[in-house]
C-alpha cells in the first residue's frame, strides 16, 4: 500500500508527491487566514499547471468547500459530506443508493 503524502503541510513544507492533497491542517484555516488561503490557491493553481488533481482533506465547512470548488479543486473529503463509517455501512450506502448531503453549487 502507497504511503499518501501531501504536496504541502506546514510542518514539512513542498513535497513531490504520488498523490497530490492538500493537507487538513492548511483546508482548517482557509476562511479565517489569508496566508493558507493563497498558498491552497498557488497550491491548486501549479498542480493544475503541472496537470495533476488536487484532493483537499479536512473540509468540514460550507466556507471551505466554496473555497475549494472556486479554485477548482478536484477531489475534496471530510466531514461535511459524511463522518467514518465502517465497511459494511458503507457498502450498504452505495447498495441503497443513499447519497451524501448535497450542497448548492458555488
């Protein structure tokens, strides 16, 4: 199993990644700090330019997820579409056609 790292955190910093995410802890503060908000936007813009996809983890807020669909982020996961669920949960979500919450487009 492929180890998943991020393109940016800021503990580490820049990566080369075999998948390129944005991590949580940069998709918390995109709202409320200015500085994450235009290294997310540089992020997606050169991941794009370099035309690879982008999954931003973490995103638990509307403010977030407009952020993201703005840039034009490819993938995003968190909280505001479901919490964990186990296995067999899962299985019988897409066996019944269940959803995740919808959001109106931004």
């Amino acid at each position: 199993m492929k180890t998943k790292q991020h393109l940016w955190t800021p503990e580490s910093g820049w990566r080369s990644p075999p998948e390129n995410g944005l991590a949580p802890q940069l998709v918390k503060d995109l709202a409320a700090n200015s500085h994450d908000a235009e290294i997310a936007s540089s992020i997606i813009l050169i991941a794009h330019n370099l035309e690879l996809r982008v999954i931003a983890e973490g995103v638990e807020n509307e403010d977030q997820l407009a952020f993201l669909r703005r840039r034009g982020c490819d993938e995003m996961q968190g909280f505001i579409f479901s919490r964990p669920v186990a296995a067999d949960a899962f299985e019988e979500m897409l066996t019944s056609g269940k959803l995740l919450r919808t959001h109106q487009a931004v």
